[in-house]
C-alpha cells in the first residue's frame, strides 16, 4: 500500500521534532533519573569514537546513548529512503552534522563522534528496513511512538521546578 503525502510529511514532521528535542532539548529538559539539563549546557567537541564506553558516570550510559540514537534516527532513514540505501545514508550523515553543529553552535549539547556514528547507523538501519518494506502502517507507528513519547517530555519542560 502506498504511503500518502500528507502522512508521509506529518511523520517527517513529527521526526524532526523528536529529533531536536532529544538533541538540542536536552539542555534545556531534564529527565529525573537520566540525564540532567544543565550537564548538557556545554559547547563541547568530543572526536575519539567509542571513548564513551570507557568514561561513563553509569555503567548503562554508553548502552542508552548507543540505542538511543539507533533510535533516534531509525525513523529518519526509514522516511528518507527513496531508492538508494547509500543516498539515503548519505542524508542522515549530513542531517547527523547539522545535529551536532547546532547544538555546538548553541551551546546545547555535546558534538561526539560516537552520537554521529550511531545516527548514521540508525539512519541505515531505517533506510534498509523501507527497502524491504515499506508500509502506512509501520509510518502511524512511529507517528503514535514519538506522540507518546513526546508529550510527557514536553510536560516535564513546562513542569514547575
């Protein structure tokens, strides 16, 4: 079944809203119990791959930086993808170092080498599963995904401190 426009550009939307927020937003929202806003309130280059599994606080925070930015851009690639997983790779590199340059330019983050390599990776990951198969159904789901997730976020960024 063909994907329409109209869903087609709502989920790319809604993507790139789920990006920002769990990328530049980060400064400014914090998560009890995972990350704190004002640790990422920083205008940081970090270029040595992989050095985050050997200097964590958390033994899981290499791991939920690893998936979640796997997961993070999985709906990316999956929505670019057109008709070469390469060029549709190529996108989420550049989409990736727009990502990381805003939030060094904003002081809204830290730009590491290990959060490009996993969103290139996501972005391919997503790309080869809409050349297997691409469908309305698996769009709404992750539409209704980052609705779900979304929302209790944005609430705890209004919420009084």
């Amino acid at each position: 079944m063909k994907i329409s426009r109209a869903l087609h550009t709502l989920a790319l939307l809604v993507s790139v809203v789920f990006v920002l927020a769990f990328t530049v937003g980060k400064a400014y929202i914090s998560v009890p119990g995972v990350w704190d806003a004002e640790a990422h309130q920083i205008q940081q280059i970090r270029l040595d791959p992989l050095v985050s599994f050997e200097h964590y606080r958390v033994w899981w925070g290499p791991w939920f930086n690893l998936f979640g930015n796997l997961a993070l851009f999985f709906p990316v690639g999956y929505l670019a993808y057109r008709r070469s997983v390469a060029a549709t790779t190529c996108f989420c590199l550049l989409a990736s170092l727009s990502v990381e340059t805003a939030q060094y330019l904003l002081a809204a983050g830290y730009s590491d080498m290990d959060d490009l390599l996993f969103n290139i990776a996501g972005g391919w990951l997503g790309a080869y599963a809409a050349r297997l198969h691409k469908s309305p159904t698996t769009v709404w789901l992750f539409i209704a995904c980052a609705v779900v997730i979304l929302v209790p976020y944005f609430a705890l960024g209004v919420a009084p401190r």
